[in-house]
C-alpha cells in the first residue's frame, strides 16, 4: 500500500469519525429532547387530571343546586 492509498484511507476514517461523534451528539440532544417531552406529557397529564376533579365537583354541586331549587326530577 503506498503512502498516498494510505494517506486516503486514513482521511476518509478521520471524516467517518467526526461524522460518527456528530451523529452521537445529535442523538444524545434528541434522548434530551425526548426526556423533556416525556417530562411535559406528564405535567399536562397531571394537571388534566385536576381540571377533571374540578369540573367533577363543579357536577356534584350543579346537581345539588338543581335538586334544591326543584328542576330536577329526583
């Protein structure tokens, strides 16, 4: 093998190594990105659930409220 194929041959695994730690960073900001999403679906999730006893409450006292005023049947 001369010292030119070598030369080559040792640009191109050079080029394949940057891109290879590029691809790596890419993919440790997209586990990031992930994480953080996963974080936020629960906190949505989290405060649906407390707007949803909410507005449970809301029903409860809305139908005792009809029942005491008559209009209702029940």
């Amino acid at each position: 093998m001369t010292d030119e194929t070598g030369n080559l041959i040792l640009e191109y695994m050079r080029k394949f190594e940057r891109t290879l730690a590029d691809m790596r960073a890419d993919m440790h900001d997209m586990r990031d990105d992930i994480r953080d999403l996963g974080k936020r679906t629960t906190n949505v999730e989290e405060q649906l659930s407390i707007l949803n006893r909410r507005m449970d409450r809301f029903d409860d006292r809305l139908s005792r409220i009809e029942k005491r005023l008559d209009l209702v049947e029940g």
